[in-house]
C-alpha cells in the first residue's frame, strides 16, 4: 500500500468563533453548502489502497468506510452528491481467500508491546465476485498502467500474479480495465490518485526491483519495478482524457516522496549500541575485508576514498549496521564482496526492526547487520532513494501539467507529508505527525495512512475542490477519527 492535498494550503481545522460582545451574543450565520461550479451528482474514484482504504496492512470493512473517497462522498451529498458504492470486504479481520485458501493476511492491531496479527481467519473470497457497479474502483496494489490493463480484474489469473484479487472480486467482467468500468457509469465528479505503487514495490523490497526508464512496455516489468516516466505521462493522459471527454470535473493528487513514510524512517541506520569489547571482536572479523582493501589501494584497482567507503569498522557505543551495496564497484574479481556500514542516507526498511540482531541458526557470531550484512532488500541505499525521488518528481510533472491541463482541482501531497514529517500539522488542541504508531497520521503498516489520516487526506481534497470549482463544501472533524483500530471492530 495517502499537500493545498492542497496539502501544501492547509488551512486551520480549528473552529474561529466570531467574538461576542454584551449587547450582541448572536453566533455567525454558517455558509451554506454549495458545489459551486463542479456537480456531484455522480462521484467516481480511481486510484490505488489510499482510494480502497486500505490500512494496517489490510482492506477490512471498517478501514474501507473511513477512506477518504468514502469521506469526500459524504461531504459531496450536502452539495447534491448522490450514493456512491464501495466494494465492501466480509469482515473487519481483513485478508483475503482464493478458493478457500488465505492469500493476504489479517490486519494489524497494537497489543501494548508492537504491532500484532488480529486472530481469526478470513472471509472474505475472491471468486465470490460481487454483482453491480461500484464507485469506489480504488485498487490496492494498483499501478497506473494497470487501470488500463484488460484482464486486470480477471479472477483466473489471481494464483499467477498476472491480475489483482480486489480488483477481481467487483471487476465487471473478467476483461473489464479499471478506466472502463468508471467511464460506463458517466461520472459527472471523479478522483485520480494514482502512482504511489509505481515506485513504491521497488522501494519496499529494497531496491531488488529495476528502473525502468526507457523501457516503454509494461508487460515486460517485473512487480518490483520503477514505472518509466513516458508510460505513466501516457497512462495518465489517457485516464484524464478519457474521464473528462463528457465534461466531467475532477481532483486529482500528485505523489509524496514515500521514502518519508514512517516504513522507511522508523529504523535507524546506526542501531547497534556495542561494548568496547564486542566491537573489537567484530573488527576482528572484518580484518580480512579491510586489509584486502587496502591491498587494492597499493595495487591501484581501488581509489583510497572509496577504500574508506568500504571499510567496515566498530567503536564503543552506537554503530551503523553493515549493509551489501550493488552500487559500489564489484571487486569479486579480487575476492572481496559489496560491504559497507550504513550511513544517514540509507534507509532501513521496517521490517528489519525485528531482524537486526537476530543470529543466523541460533549462532552467537553470526549476528545479522553485525557480523552477518543486511541483504540488499533491507535496506534502500542513497542511490536506490535517488532513483525513487527521480522517478516521482517526473510522474508529478505529468500530474500537475495535466491538470493545469484540463482545469481540474490538483492536490499536492509532497508538501504535506513533508509537513508531516517535519513540523507536523495542528488542528485544535491535537497534531498529527508521520512518526510510527505514535504520530496519529499513519497505520502500523508504516505506508498506509489511519483513520484519522484519510480525514486529514478528505479534508484537504475538499480545499482543493473548494478553491477551484468555488464550492464551499466542509471540513470533517478529525478528533473523531481514530488514530489506531482496537484488536476487536
């Protein structure tokens, strides 16, 4: 699996009561909700898990009916919004079977110690395919291509990979695309966030995936890939153009750096506090590595800065785990592998939390980010972060241009989670950070936002809408959202 989202226009959430005197006590008419010049009678939204709800690491029911689409549908009604249906899950435990079989596990609770599994098995099958539209077409795991790809929805290709099992429980027919069961419903308001998992499966696999940038055909991508820049500004012109050739209006969000995300800025890069006495025995064990650097130094195949690089070294007190690097010089030749420590740009994945310093096969010396380096898929390197960034700043060139383009309402969800993640945000007397579990903003999945971020995200859509299309939709409260689900729903 979330910024004027304007999430860079952010206005106050707090309530400003006019000030009363003695002689008058009368309170501030309220302005009445109006759509301005956009219509919302018919309301679709495409995107991705943010549009679906998805959140702790599952789409559950609950999650679905606080996801923002669902949130803005409900401030749309007051300005003559009609029903907008979701695809809803079975249950409030989350996963997914196919043919009996579980293939997406349980959403996440806090037990009082760290994030858990809620017990139970889940409901809700795949092949059971719901009847009817939906306009909530939010698709967790959704790339931008795929909302054109035919098949997508096809239950039959679920066990190989080759389509998406939300998209299949509701897809119209086997062959339908995304776009096409939008367009058939003949919106007169749609929602378009898309592009967050067209970096973000590379990013949480630590960069095992490729950068695709000149490669011009998806069919040939595999999951973990970067989305080339020419296909996603040619997807994406073809979503807009196709959803707003009947004269429809629309919103539409640009793309945060996810390496702010809370998955990728929890662990830190220097973890290990160490006696003077365990350092040394771990020096001891990359002797051999650093001497051989060395040897490269004298014999001139290595430069003495990138030798520096390399060098792998343990002092008394806080470390840097060891990482493998492919993007350093390959010296296999020589018999020296990719290592170095860690350094501030990296970025650890969160799932390492609970695997660094684990021991491999119960042995006390193979300590893993110590004496055993943490594999490539654990850790985003500075160059991996690089690619990222590259590819999102490209994909929100193409957003902002097509929506100047076609005159739609635009979100920028960069600047607000930048915010999130720097100053934090107010409303009334709470704020909300992107820091893990206690920051309010995000789910235990680290990626995914909460309850109370989705509010946040609808709110911030409604500024958007409001100040292109002069309406004057309102806020939700988000002190009534949840920062966190119980282990019970």
């Amino acid at each position: 699996m979330k910024k004027n989202i304007k999430w860079l226009l952010l206005v106050s959430l707090t309530f400003m009561a006019a000030c009363n005197n003695d002689d008058d006590n009368k309170t501030p008419e309220e302005v009445p909700v109006t759509p301005g010049s956009a219509v919302f009678t018919k309301y679709v939204a495409l995107g991705d898990s943010f549009a679906a709800g998805y959140s702790d690491n599952a789409l559950f029911k609950r999650g679905q009916e606080g996801a923002y689409t669902n949130i803005l549908a409900q401030q749309f009604v007051a300005a003559g919004g009609g029903t907008f249906t979701t695809p809803f899950m079975n249950d409030n435990i989350g996963g997914l079977l196919f043919s009996g079989n579980v293939v997406a596990g349980t959403r996440l609770y806090f037990n009082g110690t760290g994030p858990v599994n809620v017990t139970g098995t889940p409901t809700t099958e795949v092949t059971t395919h719901l009847t009817g539209t939906f306009n909530n077409l939010g698709v967790p795991g959704a790339k931008s291509f795929h909302l054109l790809a035919a098949g997508y929805g096809n239950a039959a290709g679920v066990p190989s990979g080759a389509s998406n099992p939300y998209f299949a429980r509701f897809a119209s027919t086997p062959s339908a695309t995304v776009l096409a069961d939008a367009v058939v419903q003949a919106p007169t308001f749609f929602s378009l966030f898309i592009g967050g998992n067209d970096v973000l499966s590379y990013a949480i696999s630590g960069g095992i995936g490729k950068d695709q940038k000149g490669n011009l055909n998806p069919a040939t991508y595999g999951s973990n890939d970067i989305t080339d820049p020419t296909v996603f500004a040619n997807v994406y012109s073809t979503l807009v153009t196709t959803l707003t050739t009947n004269g429809a209006k629309g919103v539409v969000a640009n793309l945060p750096y996810i390496t702010a995300l809370p998955y990728f800025t929890t662990v830190p890069y220097n973890p290990a506090t160490l006696t003077a006495a365990l350092s040394t025995q771990l020096n001891s064990g990359y002797a051999a590595y650093n001497g051989g650097l060395d040897q490269l130094v004298l014999a001139q195949k290595v430069s003495a800065e990138e030798a520096a690089r390399r060098k792998v070294v343990f002092k008394e007190g806080k470390n840097a785990v060891v990482i493998v690097d492919s993007y350093l010089t390959n010296l296999s030749a020589y018999g020296l592998p990719s290592y170095r420590q860690a350094t501030k740009d990296d970025l650890v994945i969160l799932s390492a939390r609970t695997f660094i310093g684990t021991t491999v096969g119960g042995d006390p010396t193979k300590v893993n980010g110590l004496s055993v380096p943490l594999a490539d898929n654990w850790v985003l390197t500075k160059d991996e972060t690089l690619e990222v960034k590259n590819a999102t700043d490209a994909y929100n060139t193409t957003i902002l241009a097509v929506a100047n383009e076609k005159g739609l309402a635009f979100v920028d969800t960069r600047a607000v989670l930048t915010q999130l993640a720097t100053t934090g945000i107010r409303f009334g007397n709470f704020s909300l950070t992107s820091a893990y579990v206690t920051g309010g903003a995000f789910s235990l999945d680290g990626i995914h936002p909460s309850a109370r971020g989705y509010a946040l995200i609808a709110n911030i859509f409604v500024d958007a809408i409001n100040e292109k299309y002069g309406s004057t939709l309102r806020h939700v409260d988000l002190s009534t959202y949840p920062i966190q689900y119980p282990a019970t729903l």
